[in-house]
C-alpha cells in the first residue's frame, strides 16, 4: 500500500531477482550507458516488488542526473515517481533539493523532449514542496514553441491546480487564456478538461463561444464537448436549446465514437421523434459499418432502450436494422432478430 501511494505505474515482472545494494552502485557508477540502462531498469523493478534501495538515491543523483542519454532521462523520471522522497519523520529528504533543482533545469532545457518528461512527471507529482519552487517554470511552458511542451504543462498545472490550489490560485483564468490561442488540439483538449473540472463555468463559456465550429475541432475534444453538454443539462435542463443544434451537427462525424456519443446525448437532450430519429440512425449505422462485435453488442442495447420508450420511431427504420444480421456472429444476429419480433 505504500508503495501504491508514492508511484502512478505497475510492472510486474517474475524474472527480477534480488540484488545487493553494491552491485548496483556498481552498475550506476560504470561509464557505458547500455550498463547503467540495464541498471536502472533492475532497481525500478526491484523497489516495484518492495526491495528498500533508499541507499541508491545518492548514486542515481551523482552517476544518471547528470547523463543526456534520452532513455535514461526517461528511466530516471520512472526512478523518481517509485522512490520515497520523506524520511520516516515524513520531513522531505534533502537529497529532494537537487532532484527539484534538475527538474528546474530540465524545464528550461532547450530540447523538447526532455522539458516534456519532466512536466509529465510534475502532472503526477504530489509533493507541494517540490512543486513549489518550480510554478514560475511550469507558467512559462505555456508559450513554448513546440506543442508537445504545451500540452504537458496543462496537465502539470491541472495538477498543481488539483492538489494544491494555493499554489496557483489563478490556473483557471490562465488556462482559460491559454486555450483561446492555443492551436494544437491535445494541448486544447487538455486545457478545455482542466476547465471542466475545475471552473465549470469558464468551461461552459469557452464552450459556447466557440460552439458554431465545434465540427472543425478535432474528435478528442469533441468528445469532451459532448460530455460537459450533458453535465450541464443535467444541472440545468433549460439549457438543453443551447446545445441541441451544435449536437445534431456532430452527429455527421468520421469519428465513430464521436458519432455514438451524439446520438446517445441527442437522446438526452430531447424526446422529438426527428432527434430520436437521428439517433437511431446513427445507431444503425454504427451497427452495419463497425468491426467490434462488442460495440455492436452495446449498440443494440441502446436500440432495445429507445424501443421501450418510442417503438414508431424505430418501426420506420426498421430495414437498417435487419441489416445487422449480415453478421456473422449468433449473439448479435440473435438480438438483431428479437429486436425486429417486438417491433413487428
């Protein structure tokens, strides 16, 4: 359980054999980077299966903190989520000083690689006293040129936000800022869930501002347009008329999912026989054109729902969906087939 406090990923490996704290100082020490590589991978696993290798910490600042090698930057981000940085008395350990002055340099490093490790790692990180000293880092990341940076620096700041909110007490506003300018769409989808969950109104403001082009945007965003389009009319159904006309736009997506999430909103926007038309449609589409036999399975389920609810609408498409049984798997031709029995 402590483990699983301190670090955000598993491993599990069962050819790990334990091996003495020496050996791998050893390891850490050599010149050749394929050694000390292989190294840190075996003390990874090793403290992933519980091993105690606070003693190594040291090595790993003098002998891997200072090597360029891309890989193991990487090994040494994964190293620094799975150790512990306080001490039993739950003070910070000071070794923690110059790890939190490498992230700072790492932040400023004019490769765009290593300033993106080391804001994944901060989007993970819970320590205030390590995130403290580094804010002023994490606000310039915003405007890097390159959009890999940016995006990483959304969720650091969505992080910081989330657990220590005096910190940066104006990421909201930042972030509203941000996503107004920004052009690339995982850094705007990033930013736009940061909103949702933590300032549901600027949220909804960036959503409606932009809400005549909500097609244009990519399906990542999309996707999370529609979930707060829901969220919000749960709150406040008499906002259901905001959202209906930009939903209905949607539904001619490229996107599959985008297209399932519409219909399944439309439903729950509005009972008009034209939107629960719509809905159905795509629906079928989705079950005539899809690979997944278990999408289709789920399909169908929301198929039997609106048949409960409005069987004339489904009568009138009921031609698209005896296209279904084209396939070959028993259980979706079976549902296909008692779907049609109760609707004739």
């Amino acid at each position: 359980m402590a483990m699983e406090k301190q670090c955000t990923y598993l491993i599990y490996d069962d050819s790990v054999v334990r091996t003495e704290p020496g050996e791998l100082a050893s390891g850490l020490e050599s010149n050749d980077v394929k050694s000390k590589i292989s190294t840190m991978k075996k003390i990874i696993l090793l403290m992933l299966n519980g091993e105690q290798l606070q003693s190594l910490l040291m090595k790993v600042i003098q002998f891997i903190v200072p090597n360029e090698d891309k890989q193991l930057k990487k090994l040494l981000y994964l190293y620094l989520e799975a150790v512990d940085k306080r001490s039993a008395d739950g003070n910070l350990l000071p070794e923690m000083i110059l790890i939190c002055n490498m992230i700072r340099n790492d932040l400023n490093h004019p490769n765009e690689f290593v300033r993106g490790s080391a804001l994944r790692f901060l989007s993970k990180m819970r320590e205030k006293d390590i995130l403290e000293p580094l804010v002023s880092s994490l606000r310039a990341n915003l405007e890097h040129r390159h959009s890999y940076v940016r995006r990483n620096a959304v969720l650091a700041i969505y992080n910081t936000f989330k657990c220590f909110e005096d910190l940066m007490p104006d990421a909201p506003e930042l972030i509203a800022e941000f996503i107004d300018g920004e052009s690339d769409v995982s850094a705007k989808r990033n930013a736009f869930v940061m909103l949702c969950n933590c300032d549901q109104e600027r949220a909804v403001a960036y959503q409606l501002s932009v809400i005549d082009s909500i097609t244009s945007m990519g399906d990542i965003i999309q996707l999370n347009m529609l979930e707060l389009i829901r969220k919000v009319c749960r709150q406040d159904p008499f906002q259901k008329s905001k959202y209906v006309r930009a939903v209905f736009n949607l539904q001619s997506s490229a996107s599959n999912s985008v297209a399932f999430e519409c219909a399944s909103t439309l439903v729950s926007l509005s009972s008009a026989a034209t939107a629960v038309k719509t809905a159905v449609q795509a629906y079928c589409t989705l079950l005539g054109t899809h690979s997944d036999n278990n999408v289709k399975l789920i399909v169908l389920d929301k198929l039997s729902d609106l048949q409960q609810k409005h069987p004339e609408v489904l009568k009138t498409l009921i031609m698209d969906i005896i296209r279904g049984l084209n396939s070959p798997n028993i259980d979706i031709r079976k549902k296909v087939l008692g779907l049609v029995m109760e609707l004739v």
